[in-house]
C-alpha cells in the first residue's frame, strides 16, 4: 500500500482559469469514496514564497504575475508542488498528485505564457536540493505541448533528465533533454510504448532520486490539444510509471496535472490515477 496526497484548492473553482477554464468545478467531490479512504489524504495548499519564487525567475516576470488576477491560484500551485515534493522526500507520503491552475511547464526562469505563469517543478526541485541536498530528478513532461519553461529551467543541469513528449524529435545534453514526436493522432499502445522506449529506458540509467511528472490530458480525444488518447491511458501511464518509480526510486512520484479543459475527463481520470497510486 502506498499513502497518496492529493493538493486540491477550493478556490481552484468556481472561475475559467487562462486556457484550461473550470476544469476542476467537481472536485474534490469527484474523488467519491477515495475521500474516506486511509491512505488518501487531501491538503490544502499554501501559496508558494516570494523568495523562492525570486530564485527561480526574473524580477520582471514576477512584476508581471503578480498584477494578473490568476497569481493567487498560480502561487496555490507551485506551493502546492514544493510541499508534496517535500512530503514525498521525508516519507509523510510515497505520491502526490497536485491539481494545478495558471503554473507549470511553459513558465521559464524569463517567460511564461499558455496559462502556466510561474514555475511549478523549479521551485519545488529548488527547495528540496536547499533543504535536504537532493538534486537528481527526472521530469517526464506527456502533456500535448512542448514544455518549453521547464527546459530553458534546467538548461545545462546534469541532474535533470527531461524527455517532453510533443511534436518534434531532438537529442541534447547527451540525452539529458529529449524531445519526442508523437505524431498528431496516436494510440494509447503506441504512447505508452514510446514512454517505454524513450523515458524509462532513459530514466533507467540515469537513477533519478525521485520522478516528477507534467501529466496534460489536453491529448485526449476531444480536448484541446487530441492527439487520439482514450480517457483510458491516463490511469495507465501513472501504473507503468509508477512501477518503474516503486523499482528505482522509492516510488517517489509527484504528478502535477497540465493542461487540458474537460471537466468530465478531469473527473473520470484524476481519481482513477489515485487510485493505481494507492495500489
Ligand atoms: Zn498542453
Ligand atoms: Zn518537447
């Protein structure tokens, strides 16, 4: 068994958050019987500090979030990702899924835009190498777009592995920054096995200390960035990488949810995912 936090805001509803709208108006409702259940615990976020924000970003990106009527909820998030990356690290719990809104993978050390506007993974990897010297990560980043942010993040870091799955293949840094194609219309037999191929095999030989995930469904039929996912291959790439994580790190796994808009699809797959967590 394996103790699962779920970072869940009520004020994360009830407003169309940039790009990804009221996704979470269900919540935390959605998660049913989940809710009662031993192993699951669902906090509160707490907003992320100004002075580690001011570690990770410029001074004139911080000026410009912090005028948007979105930042609350983007500060809600990205403290969300450092307490759950912490929490994970001293055991309190083995996996965390953080329920994200305006912060995350497009939000560079000097831009953002595409409704994440702060750094979600930059922070919390931050503040766990400053508190308790831990630094190897591996990021699996499988929402529809390039994650741009994150890359120019941890640009030239040889403790991060980031392999973004999106429309484009390179290889840099010796393999430490990949980028997979995975074509406009997919199966979820031919994602997962891409994921195979080219994440776990990579994350293999590199020994990350934990795997932090950008987990988009705005891939899934219907959504904004469909690339012919069912809503049944999101619940199975969390198994398939939290097997690997159970094996390698500890099964120390953070998943923050990217993009995608469907309110319905949030709430079929989020708790679904939860539960192959606590399995
Ligand atoms: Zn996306
Ligand atoms: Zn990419």
């Amino acid at each position: 068994m394996a103790r699962v936090g779920v970072f869940f805001s009520e004020k994360f509803k009830g407003r169309s958050w940039p790009i990804i709208g009221d996704r979470f108006r269900d919540f935390p409702e959605a998660f049913g019987e989940l809710l009662n259940h031993p192993d699951f615990t669902l906090y509160e976020p707490k907003p992320v500090s100004e002075e580690l924000l001011a570690k990770v970003h410029s001074r004139r990106l911080l000026e410009t979030v912090r005028a948007a009527w979105h930042y609350e909820g983007a500060r809600l998030t990205v403290g969300a990702c450092v307490e759950a990356l912490e929490k994970i690290w001293t055991g309190e719990i083995n996996s965390a899924v953080v329920l994200s809104v305006a912060a995350g993978h497009h939000a560079g050390p000097d831009n953002a835009w595409g409704g994440t506007y702060l750094s979600s993974f930059g922070p919390a990897i931050l503040n766990l190498k400053e508190k308790h010297g831990v630094r190897r990560f591996a990021i699996l980043d499988t929402d529809s777009h390039h994650a741009d942010g994150d890359r120019a993040m941890f640009r030239g870091n040889p403790n991060i592995l980031h392999v973004c799955f999106c429309g484009f293949n390179r290889v840099e840094e010796g393999g430490l920054k990949v980028d997979v194609d995975v074509g406009w219309r997919t199966t979820d037999e031919a994602y997962l096995k891409l994921v195979e191929e080219e994440f776990l095999r990579r994350a293999e030989a590199f020994k990350p200390e934990a795997v932090l995930h950008s987990l988009g469904y705005d891939t899934c039929q219907g959504d904004y960035g469909d690339r012919g996912l069912t809503p049944a291959f999101f619940p199975r790439l969390v198994a398939k990488v939290k097997a690997f994580t159970d094996r390698v790190c500890g099964g120390r796994y953070l998943i923050a949810i990217m993009g995608g808009s469907n309110p319905q699809t949030a709430s079929l797959i989020i708790p679904e995912m939860v539960r192959v967590l606590l399995s």
